[in-house]
C-alpha cells in the first residue's frame, strides 16, 4: 500500500476539489483547510500514469473525499480504514505500487548514467516488487540505506543476465519467499514447531534455484533454495534439535535480506 502519515495542517484550496455524495462509508464532513481536521496522508511517488489514471476514477465512483497535495493524497483520518481496504483491493488488482524513499531516510546512491534502456526498466519492475523503498533522480538511484547490499545484488545478477523480464520470468509460487522466511523463523526458535515443519515440507517441492520470485537474483534464490533444502534433509534424516535450529538459523539468514 502508499506510505501514509498523519498531519492537521492546511490544503489547497485552489487546485483541490472535495468528493461529493459519498456513500456511507466515506458520508463525512471534510474540509482540507481546517486546520484542526486530523488528515491522512498517502504518498504516491512512483506511481505510473495508468496507476493513477485508476486510482482517480476509483476515488470518484465511490465518492471518497480527499483532495491532491503535490504527489500526495489527503482524506480525512474518519474514513482511513475505507481507504486502506480501497487501496489493498487495487494493489490486488493493479499493483504491485512502489514503495517511495521518503526526504530525509538515510540512502545510498547508485550511478547508472551508463546503463541500457532495458536494463533500467528491468530494475525499475524489480524494486516494485521486491518493495524496496527508492527515488529516481534522473539516471541516479537512491535507496533505503538498509537495502544496499539487497540493490548491489540485484543490480549485478540485471549486468549478468540472471533478472528475467516480467514477462519471461519462470517464477517461483506466489508468496514463497515469505514462507521460507517465516517457517525457518519459527523453526529455529522450535524445531517440533509442526505447522512450520509442514509449510516448509508443502513448498520446497515446488522451487527451483533457477526460478526466483520476480526480482530477486538468481544466486540469491539459489543459496535459499539450497538452505531450505538442508533443513528439508535434516528432518527427514531425524536429526538433533540443535542441529535443527542451526539449518534453519542458516535458511532464516539468507531469507532476511529479501523480506
């Protein structure tokens, strides 16, 4: 979903227009230059045309009132909950949406004046989807501080030819990235814990090393597919809880950079 926040400060009246006849949901007085209204703020730096362009229309056939401050769009704090089900019901049908760097997080910046079209677009459709907070400025990349290494790696497996497009990819099952990550999780804090035993039993089948969910580096997908592989084999060769806890301490490691 957007990056939200909070504020009581003032609209603009000139270039802002408040939804009228709202259903229920949304059935609010709202005013964006009251300064005592509390306001919800949702950044959509990033965001395509198309995005937007549905966005508005949505906004519009439901009568949610909000008014556009810059990239930003403001409702009233009233109806917050309506609009994050608004917004999770268009990520489901027309996201993933970027996950904007905001002014002033730490960054780290990536200079890639000498990259390719392609290669560009390729790594602008894989930091969607791997939702690592970032800003374009120009042929300049900053990112979340935190996700540095994450970036390196990427940006060398695109040079490499290890990132397939969107629309070539072989990828691995829908949400099996998380499902590593949250079984090795629970596992290295209790190896009889069954339901992850079984969720990690359930998923491994279906991966392959070269198959990684979209945007994620060949070499990185690879050393989890092994680590979740280990753990796999100890089970089933009824190994030691400690030697338990330690496959899956391996498998949680290299999962959390991802997650």
């Amino acid at each position: 979903m957007a990056i939200l926040n909070r504020s009581g400060g003032e609209g603009e009246e000139d270039s802002n227009e408040v939804a009228a006849g709202a259903p229920p949901a949304f059935d609010v007085d709202f005013d964006p230059n009251d300064p005592e209204q509390t306001k919800v703020h949702y950044n959509l730096t990033g965001w395509s045309i198309d995005q937007r362009a549905e966005l508005a229309e949505t906004l519009a056939e439901q009568g949610v009132p909000h008014v556009w401050e810059g990239e930003e769009l403001v409702v009233p704090e009233q109806i917050e909950d309506a609009v994050d089900a608004l917004f999770d019901a268009l990520e489901a049908e027309i996201g993933p949406f970027p996950v904007p760097l905001l002014e002033g997080d730490a960054s780290t910046e990536f200079g890639l004046d000498e990259w390719p079209y392609a290669d560009i677009e390729l790594l602008k459709e894989s930091l969607v989807e791997a939702e690592i907070p970032h800003l374009w400025q120009g042929m300049t990349l900053l990112v979340a501080e935190d996700a540095e290494h994450v970036v390196d790696d990427l940006l060398d497996a695109i040079e490499a030819g290890e990132v397939a497009s969107i629309d070539e990819a072989a990828e691995a099952p829908d949400g099996a990235l998380q499902t590593l990550y949250s079984s090795a999780d629970r596992l290295r804090r209790d190896p009889a814990n069954g339901p992850a035993r079984e969720q990690l039993f359930a998923v491994v089948p279906q991966l392959a090393p070269d198959a990684p969910p979209f945007g994620l580096a060949v070499r990185s997908w690879a050393a989890m597919v092994a680590a979740a592989q280990q753990l796999v084999a100890a089970f089933e060769a009824g190994s030691e809880p400690d030697e338990l806890r330690e496959a899956a301490t391996q498998l949680h490691g290299v999962c959390r950079p991802w997650v």
